[in-house]
C-alpha cells in the first residue's frame, strides 16, 4: 500500500476480513460519524463518498480526513471508533463460537475500542500495532500508535482486562485509570512507561464518547 504523507492529513481504515459464516446474518457496519469519509471496495476500485452507513465486505477500504471520524459497529455489540489520520485493518471477526474474536491491526493513528459483553456472552479482541499486541476482554480502552511509540489506556473494566505483549514477548496487564507508553518494537527492544490516568491530547478526540460511556454506565443502561 502507498505510503501516505503527513500533508495529505488522510487516512485509511484498512478491512481485510475473514469473515465468519454468520456474516450474512450480522454485518459488520462502517459508519460516518464526522467529516470526509469515502469507501473503496477492492484496491483498485473506485472511492465512494459515505454520508451514513455502509455495510463492510472483504477487501474494502475506508478513509477519513483530518478532523474526521469513523465508527465499525460489530456483531457482539462491540464498537471501534476510528479517530482522526488513523489506519486500522480489521483482520477477522468470528462470533461462531460462544467467544466472539477479532483481530484488528493499528498501522497508525488511534482508536477508541468499547468491547462488550452481550447478554452474558464474552469476547476476546486483539489489537495489533508495530510495537505491541493488546488483549481485550470486555472492557474500554484508547490506542494511540505512532512511528515506533504505541499508548494503550484502560478506561474502564477490571485490571485483568488488558494485557499488552511488548518487546521480546514481556506482557503487562494495564490497570484501569492507568496509561501505559511502549517505545521500541514487537520482537525487538522496547522500553515501557507507567502514568495514572487516561487525559492527554492523545484521547482529547474520544472524550465525548468517554464521557457518554460513562453516563451510560451510571444509569444501569451499559456495563
């Protein structure tokens, strides 16, 4: 895929899918949520504007601009937000057993990830980055990945819910209210920091959905 440069501002939501065979049945949907959003189905398609919802197939391609932001509403209930110059792929999504998996890759930018549990139901999400592997069980949480830096915050869940494997396979658990910064590469030397809390102009862009998440979960209506 062609490099894009910083003053494009441009960035490209990459869904490359194994789909499982309920797919059909239960799409996974791309939506608009703010600015410029176009969709391109195979690599040498034609980019269409998106001003609502679209359901995403295999091989298909979104991008969104500076100051833009996209959502991918799963199966499980689960929900990605896309922020401004990210590029994310979403590798597979299985929801054929009880344990609905994914596998999302982050090449840059950030995300914004509320993994649920519907109805009693579980799943395990892994995102990718070049300098990490992030587990998630029920939980929320940002990703910001830049260059050879990743920084994963838990913002809501149990301190078991989020573990990132870094450097020469060393893992960590991320506790709630807490930031972790990698430095380095996956497989290769990488350092690690620590802070309490998840503020920063990293996650300036999700503080609206934060914020909703959170009111939600005061009045009963989310987990």
């Amino acid at each position: 895929m062609k490099k894009l440069s910083c003053a494009t501002a441009v960035c490209v939501l990459v869904l490359w899918s194994v789909v499982p065979k309920a797919f059909g049945a239960d799409p996974i949907v791309l939506e608009r949520v703010s600015g410029r959003l176009d969709y391109q189905r195979t690599v040498t398609g034609n980019r269409v504007p998106v001003t609502g919802q679209l359901t995403i197939h295999p091989h298909g391609f979104a991008y969104t601009q500076a100051r833009s932001m996209a959502a991918v509403d799963l199966p499980d209930s689960s929900v990605v937000s896309i922020g401004a110059s990210s590029q994310v792929g979403l590798e597979s999504f299985d929801r054929t057993t009880p344990i609905a998996s994914a596998t999302i890759r982050i090449d840059a930018g950030a995300i914004h990830f509320s993994v649920r549990h519907p109805a009693g139901a579980h799943s395990n999400y892994t995102f990718i980055t070049p300098v990490s592997e992030i587990a998630i069980r029920g939980t929320e949480g940002v990703i910001v990945t830049r260059g050879d830096e990743t920084i994963v915050a838990c913002v809501h869940g149990t301190n078991n819910d989020t573990l990132v494997v870094y450097g020469r396979n060393e893992k960590m658990y991320v506790p709630v209210g807490m930031t972790v910064r990698i430095r380095g590469r996956l497989g290769g030397a990488s350092t690690m920091s620590m802070r309490r809390g998840v503020a920063g102009p990293e996650f300036d862009q999700f503080k609206t959905i934060i914020a909703h998440n959170h009111a939600m979960r005061m009045r009963g209506l989310q987990k």
